[in-house]
C-alpha cells in the first residue's frame, strides 16, 4: 500500500489542503473536550516522599496534518518564515481543556493531547498556589516555559494565577497560536520577535512571548529582572528530552529564593526512578556552581543546596517501554 507521504508527495498544493480540511472537519475541530483527567494510580517511587504519578495512554495522534510532507520552497518559507497573509489564511483549529482554550495550526505545529491530566495538575500544584500571592505585592511571582508550543504548560499558570508568564518558542506558527489563545482566554499578551531589542513589561500585560530559542531566555530575563516578579517556576523545555535547556533553567530562577524546573524527560520504565535521581544530582551541581559564581554562601550550618524531586508524572507512552515523564524539582531558597 502506497504510504501518505508518497501519496501526497504527488498531490498539488490545492488537493493536499483539501484532504487536511475533510481531516480537520472530522477529528480537530474540537478534540478531547470530552476526555476527563483520569483518577491517577499512584506508586511507590523509591525516593523518599515523592509518589510517581501515572497517565499514560497510547499517545493519540489527532495532529495527523502535521505530519504532512514540505515539498517546495514556498511551502518551507511559509513553515519556518511565515508572512501575516500565511498566519491569516492558514487552518487554525481549537480545544478546550479544563477550561482553557487553545489554538494550533496543525500543518506547521504539534500539540499534544496527552497533556490534559498534566495541565490540570499544574493548575492545582500546592508549590503554585503558594507562590501566587495577590498582585503588585513582593511576593507575586513569575512562571516560564522555554519551549512553549501553543502554550500548554504556560495557560495553566496563568489560570492558576500567576501574575507573569512569559514564554519562548523558536516556531512562529506555535508562537501565533499562543497568541490566539491568550486573547481568546482573556489574557493580554504581548509578542517580540528575535530581532526585538527593546522589552519591556506592562503592568496589564499577563503572557510574554518571544519568538526564539529558550537558550536565549537568559540574557532576556537578566535585562527584566527589576520589573519583574521572582521567577518560581520554569518548564526545562519539550520532549523527548529538555537537557538543552537545564543550566538556562536553573539560572532562570530567582536566585535567592529558589523555586521549582520541571523537566520533561523520555525513560525506559525501569529506569524513571534511577534518571529522576540522576537528574537531581546534575542540578545540584549547577546549582552550586551558579551559587559560587554569583557569590553566594552556604547556610549557617556549611551545607550546599540540595535539589530535591517532589514529584514525578508519567504522562504518556507511545514507544512500548517508554514513559516520556515530568519530574518537578524544587530548588531550595538560599539560607542566607
């Protein structure tokens, strides 16, 4: 049997996007708005005090259009360099998941259903609500994805009520649908290209976006640090894994206060445990080295910071064996 991507390689341009729309129509324009967060089993995690959590399903494949070949230049100009007339006239499709909407287009971005329970989770973490304190107070707090996509991890801190949310993502089409979400959820958002010098936070302004890679979230967060409220929260970027962006994430955070990365990683499912540790270990050496370059003593007592794993999800399975998990690791205030 002749496989899709041979079938369309030879398809015009007209006659491909008219099988993505008959696709859209019968399974993207609304998916998964009736799939509930499950009640989540829960196991032993062998690390003292954390429980692994599970929701792993084989991971449904209701973005099939992305999948669908590039075959020409015009087609790649309008992927990686998209003009506003391709934004406008492209096929956008929605969801709504646990009251939040979101936007994608699926022939030049992924999104990824299997974060339901997980959104939700966030929504209700304990270390969230206990950063997010009422607004313009010293204790408001920041959150930030350095891999945003349409904004799925970062809607859900922003519906939790964090006052500052700011994401990167180097995919234009991904950044415009976090753009037609935000408005849509009523959140004002404000968007800078890479070539954007000039940042500047405005009081109204809940969602930042930047259309470049996480790797430069650093240099950018360092300009903002004074009109901004602490960083508490950074997502270490998408699967399979996020070890690009880990030293940028514990540099992100504030750093005197502290506060929690949440990893995405890929394990064999004999081994979450075993890399969760593993994981943790490495930010404490990145931790200790941030601290000795910024200055900064050890507690009274002479001890380093220890990263701690408080939790770790199991989200979604699509290679037997294989768990692509979040581990959320909190990094301790200083103790000075």
């Amino acid at each position: 049997m002749e496989s899709w991507s041979d079938l369309l390689s030879n398809l015009e341009s007209d006659e491909t996007e008219s099988i993505f729309l008959a696709t859209c129509d019968q399974r993207l324009s609304h998916p998964s708005t009736t799939y509930p967060p499950p009640e989540l089993p829960r196991h032993d995690s062998g690390v003292s005090g954390v429980a692994v959590e599970d929701d792993t399903k084989p991971l449904r494949r209701s973005n099939a259009a992305s999948s669908l070949p590039v075959n020409s230049a015009t087609a790649i100009s309008r992927r990686e360099r998209p003009t506003q007339d391709d934004l406008d006239s492209a096929v956008w499709v929605s969801t709504k998941q646990n009251g939040i909407v979101q936007y994608w287009a699926p022939r030049y971005a992924n999104f990824h259903h299997h974060n339901t329970a997980e959104n939700a989770r966030i929504s209700h973490m304990a270390s969230v609500r206990s950063a997010v304190v009422a607004q313009n107070t010293p204790k408001a707090c920041t959150a930030v994805d350095l891999a945003s996509g349409a904004g799925s991890f970062a809607f859900s801190h922003a519906a939790a009520g964090v006052h500052k949310v700011l994401c990167w993502d180097a995919n234009p089409w991904s950044i415009e649908g976090l753009r037609r979400g935000a408005i849509e959820n009523g959140w004002h958002i404000r968007v800078y290209s890479g070539d954007s010098k000039s940042v500047k936070m405005h009081s109204k302004t809940r969602v930042t976006a930047f259309c470049e890679s996480g790797n430069k979230a650093l240099v950018r967060i360092q300009g903002l640090r004074d009109s901004l409220p602490p960083v508490r929260h950074v997502n270490c970027g998408a699967l399979p894994t996020s070890r690009e962006f880990r030293e940028t994430a514990a540099a992100i955070l504030d750093p005197r206060l502290g506060g929690w990365i949440h990893v995405r990683e890929t394990y064999r499912m004999e081994e979450v445990v075993f890399k969760a540790n593993k994981t943790r270990v490495e930010f404490e050496a990145v931790v200790e080295g941030l601290d000795k370059e910024r200055g900064y003593l050890t507690d009274a007592n002479g001890i380093k910071r220890k990263p701690v794993v408080q939790h770790i999800q199991r989200i979604a399975s699509d290679v037997p064996g294989m768990f692509h998990c979040i581990i959320d690791i909190h990094i301790p205030p200083l103790a000075i």
